[in-house]
C-alpha cells in the first residue's frame, strides 16, 4: 500500500508547486493552472483480489481527506469481488482549495497585496514579478522601503551622488547595498532607458549602472627622483582623477602590480613608479600623460603576465614590457614557479611584439624546458624572485 498515493502525497506535490512559485504566478500565468490534476498512484484490478483489505484502507484515507481535492471513481471488474468502484483521478480545483491544504494563505495574501501595490504604480515589473514570485515573497515585509527606493531613483534616474548621500526617508545606505541584486532586478525594467550604464552588471556595478558616483579608484605614486618630491612626499595614493591632473617632468615612468617592487624599485632620474593592481589598470586609462613618455610594464614571465601587458597596450600601444624576456626567465630557472591553473590564459594575444609573443606561445602550450631538457607544465617567474642587480642593469641600459 505504500506505493498508492496518500493524502500526504497529494499535499505534497502541492507543496513543490508552492516552492517553485507556480501557484504563486497563477494570477500572473497566460494559461490557467486550475483546474489542476495531482498524480495518483492506484491499486489495479489485481490488487482487489489479492489485497482488498488494503485498497479498502487505502480508499478510507483518501475518502477521509476529501474535501480541498476532488476524487474522480472509476470501476474496476474482478472475478472474485465482481464490479468495484475506486479512485482515479485526484483533482484540486481552485487556488483556495490548494492554499487550504498546505496552509499557504497568509503567505498568499501577503503575495496579492504586494503584486498589486507593485504592479498599480510599477506595472514594469509584471514580468519579474512572474519569473521571481517567492523572492518578492520574500521582501514583502521590507516592500515599502523597497517602493521608496524605486520611487527616488525613478525620479532621480542620473543623480551623480554617492550612496551615502540619497536621502531616502525610512532608507538608510546599507539597505541599499545589502539589497544592491534585488534591487538591481527591480530598477532594470523600472528606469529601462534611463539606465546610465547597461554594461556594468551586478553588485559591483550597482552605483555605475543607475547613475551614482562610486568610490574612487586609486592608484599609488611613487617618485624616483628626489627634485620631484612634492613637500618631500615621494609616495602618494590619489584618485585615478586627481592623478589625471598631475603634472610633472617626468621622463619615464614603471607599472608594476607587485607592490614590494613597487616599493623597492631604485632611484632613477626624472622617473615614476605606479603600482596599478588589479581593476586600476584599466583605470590608468585616463591619466593621459602617460603617453608622454616611455611607459614600461613590469609582470610575472607567465601567461597572465602577458595578458595584462597586452591589456595594457589597449589603452597605451606604445607601452614596453620590462624584464618580461626570455633571457630573464632563463637566468632564474631555479625559481621558476607554477602559474595558478585559474590566472592562466590560453588565447592568442594580438599587442604583444614578435619576441614577446614568441615567449607567450612557448608559455601557453608547455613548450619550455628546465633544467634537464624537460618541459616545464605552466611554468611561470614571478617578478619578485628577479635577482635585485639584474634590475638595475636592465634599468641603467634603458634609451
């Protein structure tokens, strides 16, 4: 008997309809789901005669939970018990009756009265609210903060503030930024055309893509020549935009994303160090000036290192790789390393120069030999573990 479905059973393929949001989406859904019809496991006609005090068991549960689902009899003919009739067919027909045997209706409720306050003043959101209806669920009992922060940026779609600066009434900024993916879904279709950046995606680009000023990007300066210290600071940390503006005799400047080079790189005549980690790479784009001497790069010998070069001659074409040659990686063969199978690159990379390019392709598909003649599997030299004279020889042979 156990194989015949219970009024358990029953309730609970509603209830899996309930966690998938399906009866939520009801009033929302172009095709009605009610009537509805619940799987039913049966006895056949063998079972009466074998089992009949368990299909007469079976029929009692089912008769007994009647009432919020409907049974559909069929009869069934037996040689020995003759004509019977059992159940075939479960049927719920209305969402009230579902709601009522898994005991959802408060949640529903709850449901109703945000879909329609939501879709009277946002009607934009008829379709997230189709697609997500347990995650509005969810947020209902925060919705009227949610609706004002709608509301200010509806009205407000371009407002270069900070986060720290909206002046929502009842929201505060870390309501904001602990709610920034659902909020996100919320505003795309609400603001549509007013977004003011569609390429910045996620949490991250919450403040870029509606229009908020974000924290600034900075990117540390070091001077390598003592006649350009400003009021005897030689290392700076400044927005990427204030370093835009800066204005110096410089005759060359180094970007390295190590910061004990950055720190330990020698004194050189009318030169800078920029330490440009990471996402302030692409950053350096605006500080044009760089253009306006040689700019050299200094990485890691391995195929991430390269591809951030090649980045970084996207913006800078001029740019020129600094101790990023074979004659480097092999003088340091006893400290070569293994590159991180998540940081490696494999695509072919279109700014890199003839040599560079030759030592990347010999990189990327395991072509360089240690020191037995034996290939070396993603092998990579790490720019810190560069001898400190092979540096300085590099750097004094410089144009």
């Amino acid at each position: 008997m156990n194989a015949w479905s219970s009024p358990e059973d029953l309730r609970a393929q509603l209830q899996r309809l309930w966690d998938q949001g399906t009866l939520l989406r009801t009033p929302l859904a172009d095709e009605p789901l009610f009537p509805l019809r619940l799987r039913l496991k049966k006895p056949g006609a063998a079972d009466l005669g074998n089992r009949f005090a368990d299909v007469r068991q079976w029929i009692g549960k089912l008769q007994a939970g009647e009432g919020d689902y409907r049974l559909v009899w069929k009869t069934v003919s037996n040689q020995q018990l003759g004509r019977n009739r059992i159940p075939a067919e479960a049927w719920v027909d209305s969402p009230d009756a579902a709601l009522r045997l898994i005991g959802r209706q408060a949640d529903w409720r709850r449901f109703e009265q945000l879909r329609t306050a939501a879709l009277a003043e946002f009607p934009e959101l008829h379709d997230w609210l189709h697609r997500q209806p347990m995650q509005a669920l969810e947020s209902a009992p925060h919705w009227p903060r949610i609706r004002a922060v709608l509301q200010w940026f509806r009205a407000h779609p371009r407002s270069g503030l900070y986060l720290r600066q909206l002046d929502i009434p009842g929201v505060d900024s870390k309501f904001i930024e602990q709610r920034r993916g659902l909020l996100g879904e919320l505003l795309n279709p609400v603001l549509a055309d007013a977004v003011h950046d569609p390429e910045a995606r996620g949490a991250s680009g919450f403040s870029r893509r509606y229009g908020l000023r974000e924290k600034p990007v900075r990117v540390r300066l070091r001077l390598l020549d003592p006649v350009l210290y400003i009021a005897g600071l030689s290392d700076l940390e400044l927005p990427v935009e204030q370093l835009a503006r800066l204005r110096m005799p410089l005759k060359r400047v180094f970007v390295t994303e190590n910061e004990t080079n950055f720190l330990a790189f020698p004194p050189h005549p009318a030169s800078a160090i920029l330490y440009g980690q990471g996402y302030a790479l692409d950053r350096l784009a605006q500080v044009r000036w760089l253009e306006d001497q040689p700019l050299h790069y200094w990485g890691d010998i391995d195929t991430h290192g390269f591809a951030i070069l090649d980045r970084l001659r996207a913006y800078f074409p001029d740019a020129r790789s600094l101790l990023m040659d074979r004659a480097t990686l092999l003088a340091h063969r006893p400290l070569w390393g293994k590159e991180p199978a998540d940081k490696r690159c494999s695509h072919p990379l279109t700014r890199l120069d003839e040599r560079e390019a030759d030592l990347y392709d010999d990189l990327r598909h395991d072509r360089v030999g240690g020191a037995e003649g034996k290939t070396v599997m993603a092998l990579r030299l790490e720019q810190e573990h560069v001898r400190f004279n092979w540096l300085r020889t590099a750097i004094d042979l410089l144009d």
